[in-house]
C-alpha cells in the first residue's frame, strides 16, 4: 500500500513548513515535497501606499534580514527617483548589507546547523540544539556568539537599533557616519577575523565526517545565480546578474535589474504557497537554479579580499566545474563572512566614509523600479510599480528562499530516496531530509510574506489517510 | 562598568508588548547612574548571554499575558534549558540565563519585573489599564536598585 511521511514543522528554520515523503507499495520513496504553508501577503497589502515607505514596509518582511530587504527595498527606491546616490551612502550601505550578512550566516551556522556536525546527525534530538552545542562546545558556541554580536553591533552603530533599523532611506542613508563609529567599528575587526578563521579551520577538518552525505545532499547538475560587478568579483550590494552551469561555464551574464522578467519565469503549484521560479530560457522545471552562498562562490571569478580569495581557492577543489553538493552551502558561508570582515574594514578605511554628503533627494521621475541585492540567502529583488502621485499599484517581490524552491524539493527527494526506508522511520534519517533543507537556510518568513511554532510532526499516513506511525519532538 | 542591566523587550508595534520599551524609556530618563546599563530588544537572543556574565544583577521588563490586566508582578528566574530551543524566535528567560551561565560560568540574579497585558492588537501606544500601572512597575524597580 502506497504511504506518506509528514515532517511537519520543519525545525531549526527560519519560519513554517512541512515535507511530505511518498512511499511506493514497497516502502520505497518515490516522491518528496517541500511545501511552504503559510502566506503574509506583503505584495498586496503595500499597494495604495507612498513608495517612500516601502524600505519600513519591507523590512518587517524579516527580523533576520531586514537590512536585505530595506536595501533591495531602497535600491527600487531609487531607481522610482531615478537618483544616482552620494557614493558614500552605497559604502555605508554595503558595510550594513555585509554586517547583516555576517550576523545572519552565524547564525546559520552556528546556532541552527552546528548541532548536526558537532553533535551528529543520529544523535539525541533532545541534545542536538545549541544548548548541547554550549555544553559540549562551548568555545564554538561562543564564538557563534561572538560573530553574531559584531554583525549586530555594526548594524546598530548605523542604524540605530539590531532589528528593523530605519537608517537606509530611498535616495542614500539619513546619517553620517562619525569617526568614534568607524573606529569602533575597527576594533572589532581582528577578533571576527580570527573567529572565523578558527571556524574554517575546524569545519574543514570535519567534511570526513560525512562523505554520504556530501555525496547526496542536494547533489545534482543546476545553474547558479547571483551577482557580480564587471570583473565578476562577489559583490553583494550592486552588480548584474550572472547564470552559470554545473561545469561553471556562463550560461548568461550582464542582465541588468530590469531585464530579469526576461530571465526568471515564477511557476506556482498547488501544494505551496512558495513560488517556484526558473530560468526562462530553459523553461519550467528545467530551469531549476540556486542562489545563496555556494552559488554565488560558484559564479564569480574571485571574491577580492585576500584571506577569502585563498580559501575560495580550496573551496573550487571541491569540483571540477561548479561546486554541486548543497551541503557545502555551510563551507560557503563561512568564507563569505570572511570575505564581509575583511570588506567591511576595507570600506571603512575609505577617505570618504565620513563625508556629510549621503543622501540625495528627489520626487518620483520614474513609475517603475527594480532593486537587487544579494541577500544573506541569496539574490533578492524588488519591483515597483508607482502612478505619477507615487503610489505604490504593483509589487513583485523574488526572495532568496523562492530562487531555491525547486533545487530544496530535488535535495529533500534526493536525501529521501538515499537514506529513507519507509518500511522503519528513524529519527536520524529524517533529520538527514531536515538538514538538507537547513543547508539552504530558507527564510520562509521571507519567502511568502510566516510565523509559527516549530515542534516536530512526523506522521506515516496511508493513502485513506490513517496514521500509520508518528514521531513527535 | 554597568553592574545592573535593565532589559525592556518586546514589540513596540503590538500594543501592551511594548510595555518594556515604555518602561525603559521612562527610566533612561530618570536614571543617572554610572553602574546601571539599560537597553531595549524586540526579543531575547544568545547574544545577550555576554552582556548579562558582565553584570551582577539583569531585570528584566515585559508585559504578561496571563492575569487581571494592569496586575503588576516580579519574580526571580533561575536558569533553566527548555524543552524547545530551537531559537530564532523563542528565547525565553530562564534559556538565556543557562546560556550565560553555561558558556561565561557566571549568571547575574535576574528579576522579571512584568504588567499583565490587556491588548497585543497592532498600535503603539499601551492600553489603558496597562499605562495606569506603570507607575506602579517603576517603583518596583527603582526598589531593586537601591
């Protein structure tokens, strides 16, 4: 008899979704989904207000990644004024995207998936939490900690508070930055780098550990999408949009802001209140692309800063073209907040980060306008439509999680057919099916516009939906 | 160096959760004391473990959702690791305060200083009952600090 698992809620997320395992008559996975199950609506309810507001607006989107929002947000902003803003105010702003992008990678890393590879994988579930991290671990789980707080103290200094800040405006930022700012900002500098040196150096050492599971998480032939600036260097605040192929050849490159509708098509399907967006010219659901991380580390030609350039260099051995294994999202974590010390100090040492000069200001000259970032989780794009009074009539928002829709349902079969067997449910195979989405760190908050508990369901159920099994934790 | 920190939390947007920042609003204003550090967050993250090893004594301001709305209460909390710390969101007291003692083997006496709410619906300002007792919870913690 055919059956079904439910992993319902998925846990150490940021958000609310469910994962539902098909078995065959024989016990044997034949399908998986990954479905997003709640909805917020933010492209709806933001339309009859005044564009300015949508940088506040579209930051409560997320309390992990609001930065990423008001950027993208912002950028939209500006395109709508058709304002070229004060360069001082794109060097403040990338210092806060890549403070963001530091405190959010850590907390990925650290405080959702280092319980599986400092604790295991079949460990205790009622252990593997950072709380079994702190008392195994405890200097790593201070130096999550560490790594967290210099991010958050950055966007603080700026913005004025860790969560929500309001300090990116469309047209620059309201603010300057002061020299006792910067040079605190500074001090803090040498400590992050070598916490996180001291992070890669042991991540690394633990990739024995898990062969099974580098070979089959998530690890499939797709394309790769991100950003980069005109000598293809990572860049995480502006750029074009670049597509490369599982051998790391450029499939297309050069896309400005406004030309990605000819390039990502966005597919719904019943099951999810996620979209599924591909890569137009392959069409649906051969376009399946990833963004993030390890795409970004993908696509690029150098990421521009020393110490993260050379561990870039390790990071490419890892395959022959593209980097395919989605378990190496965390490795590609790392050394992006690598790459963010070192560029945050390098920005800051600019003689004109403390010019007075960062905003400019204007009417709406444009009805239409597309910001794109790159967010912690990957490329995230906003799109305007204005009338001439400037309000706001369309909103289309392309977040990181949704880029990754259809590679996260591909990993979670792929895991699903390698290590569950449904004729006996353990715990520990269907943390390998949780863990290949945390890999990801999809942000469903993000994704649809979410908030929920998060214990864990997992039920057996047949096809006249009567529960076969469940496990509860 | 703060010896005492005061810790007002919650959503400032959702009506009576926002008591903490009312609160710590009010005591910025009448505290002029070198050794008392006051801050106010959305919610409760490990990265406060570090602020709290450096200080004898944490209270904590938060609205209450069970009681007679405008009941003023304090209570000690000791540390304690929850069922479900699979934080992002949920980080509560007695979590933070294990994290703290767990990773800088020291804890702070902590104190939660707290109104029972009347509304969380979406505004900025405190309902009623609540603002009446606000006087009421600033004095109790006036009271732990002398």
């Amino acid at each position: 008899m055919a059956q079904q698992i439910t992993i319902n809620p998925v846990t150490r997320a940021e958000g609310h979704g469910k994962i539902t395992i098909f078995l065959d008559d024989d016990g044997f996975v034949r399908d998986a989904q990954f479905h997003v199950t709640q909805i917020r609506g933010f492209e709806k309810f933001c339309e009859g207000r005044p564009f300015y507001e949508m940088p506040s607006l579209m930051a409560r989107i997320c309390g992990i990644c609001p930065v990423s929002h008001l950027i993208a947000s912002a950028k939209a902003c500006d395109e709508l004024m058709a304002v070229e803003i004060p360069e001082t105010a794109q060097y403040l702003r990338r210092i806060m995207n890549l403070a963001q992008l530091v405190q959010s990678h850590a907390l990925s890393f650290f405080h959702l998936a280092s319980p599986d590879f400092l604790l295991g994988l079949d460990s205790d579930p009622a252990q593997r939490n950072i709380f079994g991290v702190m008392q195994s671990h405890p200097n790593i789980a201070r130096d999550g900690i560490l790594l967290r707080k210099f991010g958050q103290q950055i966007i603080e200094l700026l913005g004025g508070k860790r969560i929500h800040p309001g300090w990116i405006v469309p047209g620059g930022v309201s603010e300057p930055l002061t020299v006792e700012k910067r040079d605190q900002i500074l001090a803090t500098i040498p400590e992050a780098l070598a916490t996180i040196q001291r992070t890669l150096d042991w991540f690394k050492r633990t990739f024995d550990n898990y062969p099974e599971e580098i070979r089959t998480f998530a690890n499939f032939p797709s394309l790769f999408m991100g950003l980069v600036n005109e000598q293809g260097e990572l860049v995480h605040y502006d750029g074009h949009l670049r597509f490369v192929d599982a051998t790391g050849k450029i499939v297309a490159d050069g896309i400005r802001a406004e030309d990605y509708q000819d390039y990502i098509g966005e597919a719904v399907e019943p099951w999810s209140y996620l979209k599924f967006p591909y890569y137009k010219p392959a069409g649906y659901p051969d376009g399946i692309y990833r963004v993030g991380p390890l795409a970004r580390l993908n696509i690029i030609n150098f990421c521009g800063t020393p110490l993260a350039d050379a561990e870039w260099a390790e990071f490419r051995e890892l395959g022959r073209g593209a980097v395919l294994s989605s378990f190496h999202y965390h490795y590609a974590r790392l050394i992006e907040i690598l790459n963010g010390i070192e560029r945050i100090e390098h920005i800051l040492n600019k003689p004109d980060i403390l010019s007075k000069n960062v905003r400019a200001y204007a009417e709406p000259n444009r009805l239409e306008g597309v910001g794109i970032a790159e967010a912690p989780r990957g490329t995230l794009l906003h799109h305007y439509r204005i009338n001439e009074d400037g309000i706001i009539t369309y909103a289309n928002l392309i977040i990181a999680t949704g880029h990754n829709n259809m590679a996260m349902n591909r990993g979670v079969l792929q895991v699903a057919k390698h290590f569950v067997n449904g004729t006996k449910m353990q715990e520990g195979m269907l943390n390998r099916v949780e863990a290949v989405i945390r890999a990801y760190d999809p942000c469903l908050s993000c994704s649809t516009h979410a908030v929920g508990q998060m214990p864990l369901q997992i039920q057996l159920v047949s096809p006249d939906g009567a529960v076969l099994d469940e496990l509860k934790r | 160096m703060a010896r005492v920190l005061i810790v007002g939390y919650g959503n400032p947007l959702r009506g009576d959760d926002g008591l903490g920042w009312h609160a710590a609003r009010r005591l910025s204003e009448n505290i002029r004391r070198e050794d008392v550090e006051i801050l106010t967050c959305h919610q409760l993250t490990p990265e406060l473990a570090e602020r709290l090893s450096q200080v004898d004594r944490v209270v904590f301001i938060d609205a209450a959702c069970v009681g007679l709305p405008g009941e003023v209460s304090q209570q000690s909390v000791s540390p304690a690791v929850s069922a479900a710390v699979d934080f992002t969101h949920h980080f509560d007291i007695p979590a933070l305060l294990a994290c703290t003692q767990i990773l800088y083997g020291v804890c702070p006496q902590a104190v939660l200083c707290s109104v029972a709410a009347e509304s969380f619906e979406l505004m900025e300002s405190l309902s009623p009952a609540v603002e009446a007792a606000v006087p009421e919870l600033l004095e109790q913690v006036y009271r732990l600090l002398e």
